[in-house]
C-alpha cells in the first residue's frame, strides 16, 4: 500500500505557478530520500498518463468521464484519476502497456467462443493463478481483472475484459550503492502480461515479452477462466502493401478531416535480387523537396525509384490544422513495415480516423 507524503501547510495549491511552485519545491527539497523517490515516481506516473494514449486509456476505464470532461488539460484529468480513483488509474495504466504493444513483437491474437463470462473471484480465479504459477514455476501471481472499451478501425466502442497478470520471474542480481558502496543485490523482477477477451467476437488477445509463452497464457486463460476449449486458432492479420509509392502520391483527403498535409519522410527499399541489402531515402523536418523529388535530383537516372526495388517500408507524417486554443497544428507520424508492421494504434480519434478511413484510400491496407 503507497503511503503518502506529508507536505508542510505553506504549500498553497491555488494561485499562479509563481505561488505554487516554489514552496512545493521546497518541500520536497526537505522529504527524505525515500519520500522524495516517492514524489517523483508519482510525478512520473501522472505525467505519462497525460499524452493522448494515456487520456484514451483513463476514458476507456472510468465511469466519471464528464468529470474528467470538465477539466483543463491532460495532466488535470491525469492527476485527477490519480488521486481520485487510484484503482481505476492503475488499471489506465495496464490498458495503456496492452495497447502500447498490440500488433507489436509482445503480441498475438486468438479466435475463442464469444458470449462467456470472465469470472473476477472464486474457483476459476483461484485455479487460474494455481496454473500460472504452476506452469511458470513460480511463488507468486496476481491477477487483476477490469472491464474497459477499445475504439475500433470500424468507428464503434468494442467493450473487452482485461485480465493483468504479474508472476515473480527467476532470480538474479543487480547492482546497486549499499551504504555508498557499490555491490550487487539479489532480486526477482516481476513479469507482466495483459490478456483481452471480447464477448462479441470471442477475440483473445494477448501481451507478454517472450514469444513462447503468449499462446500457453491464452491457453491456461480459456481453460480455467473461460471453460472453453482452445484450439490455438490465431486472427487474421492486417496486410499492408506499399509499392505504389515508388511513384509520387498525393494522399487525397477529405476538407471535414482538418488534414492540412501528408508528407512521405523515409522509404526503405529492398533490390529484388537480393534480401541482404536495403537502400534508405530521408527527408528531414524543413525539406523543401519531396521524397521523390529528392531522389530523382540526387540519383538521376540510377534513382532507385525508377525501377528494381520494392518498398519494405514507409514513414509518413500528418499534419492537421490548428484547432482553436491549441498552438500549432498536431501532427500524427505513422510508420508501416511490410508485410504486417504499422506502428498505428486504433485509440485516439486521429488515429482511428486514418487506420479506419485513409489506409484504405491511400492503398497502403491490402487485407483486413
């Protein structure tokens, strides 16, 4: 259980940032070592909650959302979950590690039954864990299970049952300063993992660092959490397709979409005949020329676009006009590798907006 710090009664907590900030400063200049680590983890953890995917995971779990609605800024609503509902914040962040990491190297997903219930205690809970820490060999397992909402590609909430799961992994030694000494202390790190189930489709979707051990999770999930039987049966994957981009393309958009431009930054090409060598073209931030332009000014008639590559990969940035109130206009980079890759997540509205509407007119979604 965290503890809290106690601050000292000069710290005022209304005012301007000249009044707030330097007695708070002061305040934790005086904390102890570990009242002062503590401070700043907290600081920490709010402000990583306080970017677009960190205030799409706080709306995807709570159920105060106007309250949140009524607050300034990110690091208000981010703050306000923290020292509100600090369960439902934890769980913000266990959203915000699975959604990070989907479609990434930490994921698979597997067709299941849908229409089953996800059990929060009991037997089932208590056999589920057995089984973790019987299969992983280990003392200790939690697991902690919430209901959350996904936005989708297809523009509707998809409503998913997330299951956090943390075991003790094998032991090992780190280093550290004992008593202003360097030596080395013996720990064991905790490993995580996320799984979603979502009725409607039956979709099992799993989060987890080593590769080997994602299919047994989902495995031990729908046998004891789920009671139905698992066949290992994987979903289908988004496939992408690139090689129009050999020759310049415009991205054609739609006015209502406040897209003010799209540039192509990086093509990674690959030689037909051979898979051991890649060719990489650039545009930094303030190039005046586009990347077609560019290679063709630079490479004239050996520009690697005219003919004998394909394109492996593409990194594009959108630009989106300035909304009232916000400095500058918000821009949305997005890189796809082939065949699968795109580092796009379906969470914001930007987001969803180009995976659902604008891969598809821009050719890049071959297979959904």
């Amino acid at each position: 259980m965290s503890i809290k710090a106690v601050l000292p009664a000069d710290v005022v907590w209304e005012g301007a940032a000249n009044e707030v900030v330097p007695p708070l400063l002061r305040a934790v200049d005086a904390m102890d070592d570990a009242e002062r680590l503590r401070v700043m983890n907290d600081a920490d953890r709010v402000g990583a909650m306080a970017d677009e995917p960190g205030q799409a995971a706080l709306y995807s779990i709570t159920a105060s959302a106007e309250a949140l609605d009524s607050l300034e800024n990110g690091h208000a609503r981010a703050l306000w979950m923290f020292l509100k509902d600090p369960a439902g914040f934890g769980h913000a962040e266990e959203v915000r590690y699975a959604d990070d990491r989907r479609y990434g190297r930490m994921w698979d997903g597997f067709e299941c039954l849908p229409g089953l219930t996800v059990p929060r205690d009991g037997d089932p809970y208590t056999a589920f864990k057995a089984a973790i820490a019987t299969h992983f060999d280990t003392k200790h397992v939690e697991v902690e299970i919430c209901d959350r909402s996904r936005p989708s590609l297809e523009g509707e909430h998809a409503e998913l049952i997330q299951v956090a799961i943390y075991r003790e992994g094998r032991a090992g030694d780190r280093r550290a300063f004992v008593n202003g000494k360097l030596d080395r202390l013996p720990f064991r790190p905790v490993v995580e993992a996320a799984i979603t189930y979502e009725p409607a489709s039956g979709t099992i979707e799993v989060v987890a660092q080593a590769r080997e051990t994602r299919e047994d999770l989902v495995r031990l999930f729908a046998e004891h959490m789920l009671g139905a039987p698992f066949q290992g049966d994987r979903i289908p994957i988004r496939q992408y397709s690139l090689d129009h981009l050999l020759q310049p393309f415009d991205f054609p958009h739609d006015v209502e979409d406040n897209i003010e431009s799209v540039k192509v930054t990086l093509l990674r090409l690959m030689p037909y005949e051979t898979q051991g060598e890649r060719v990489t073209l650039e545009c930094m931030r303030g190039a005046e020329r586009s990347i077609w332009q560019m290679a063709e000014a630079r490479f004239g008639e050996s520009d690697p676009l005219a003919g004998g590559y394909k394109v492996t990969q593409v990194r594009f940035t959108i630009k989106f006009h300035a909304t009232p109130g916000v400095r500058g206009g918000r821009t949305l980079p997005v890189t796809i590798s082939m065949p699968k890759g795109c580092d796009l997540k379906d969470r914001t509205d930007r987001e969803r907006l180009v995976g659902e509407k604008y891969l598809k007119r821009w050719r890049m979604l071959r297979d959904v």
